[in-house]
C-alpha cells in the first residue's frame, strides 16, 4: 500500500474510519482532527 500522500485522491468518494478514540480525543473532535479531514 502506498502512503497516502502518494495517493490519487480524485477517484475517492468517501472515507470511513472509526470515531470511537481513532479521530476523537477524550470523545471530542479536536479543531486539528477537522482540519485534517478537511485537507483530504
């Protein structure tokens, strides 16, 4: 698997990942988290 930085994001229609302390911090979505998926 090639890193992501290295991947073609044009043909990606969604992204799915598990909330539950693998996005959020202590249960809340930080402003760093929210940037960070807005920049894919």
């Amino acid at each position: 698997m090639k890193p992501l930085a290295q991947m073609d994001a044009s043909g990606v229609d969604a992204v799915l990942f598990d909330l539950d302390d693998t996005l959020s911090t202590d249960g809340k979505i930080t402003a760093e988290a929210y940037a960070a998926l807005e920049s894919l």
